[in-house]
C-alpha cells in the first residue's frame, strides 16, 4: 500500500513563500506513472483543488494560486513539491498530498499552512 507523507508547513507572514514535499513510499517505477496532486481544507469549507502534475509533468492549477505555486515531482526520490510564493492569509489552510492512478487513490494526512502577520 502506498503512503504518503507531507512536510514543509507552517507560520508565514503575508507575501512570504513555503514549499511543501512529499514522499511516496513504494517503487520508483510505479510513482513515474502517477498523477500526483495537492489540495487544501480551510476551517469550515471543502477541499478544493489546488494542483496537479501528470506523468509525462503536464501541470494544472486552480485560478486562485496560478501564478503563485508550482507544482513540480522528482520522479527519481519518489517526491512531489509544491512551491508556494506571495502567500495570502486565504491561502490558510491543511494542504494535503494526492496519489493517483486508475482506481487508486491516496492521501497523505496533510501539513497546515498558516498566513498571518
């Protein structure tokens, strides 16, 4: 069973940058082949989307954070980044990892991001 691992939140100010990892467990050859993504809770709302990257490293992005993260894999250390820059106090929030191919679907147990002054 493939796990997942998030790391990198915690306390920015407005305007900063984190960069979020996470970690596969399993083969390198069967984490090539994945879509990986991010998503995110805040109190009170549904996840929502955030990012994705395919194998073949097609990205796409929600609205809200184009032009602001990027998401980027290293297919050889089985890791997923999320580089998050001109943070907002909106973008508060527990960022979760997502593993995906055919049926399965995987989850990490989620890093907070905090944006506050």
């Amino acid at each position: 069973q493939v796990q997942l691992v998030e790391s990198g939140g915690g306390l920015v100010q407005p305007g900063g940058s984190l960069r979020l990892s996470c970690a596969a467990s399993g083969s390198r050859s069967f984490f090539s082949i994945t879509t990986m993504g991010w998503y995110r809770q805040a109190p009170g709302k549904q996840r929502e989307f955030i990012a994705t990257i395919t194998s073949s490293s097609s990205t796409n992005y929600a609205d809200s954070v184009k032009g602001r993260f990027t998401i980027s894999r290293d297919n050889a250390k089985n890791l997923v980044y999320l580089q998050m820059n001109s943070l907002k106090p909106e973008d508060t929030a527990v960022y979760y990892c997502n593993l995906n191919f055919g049926r399965l679907d995987v989850w990490g147990q989620g890093t907070q991001v905090t944006v506050s002054s």
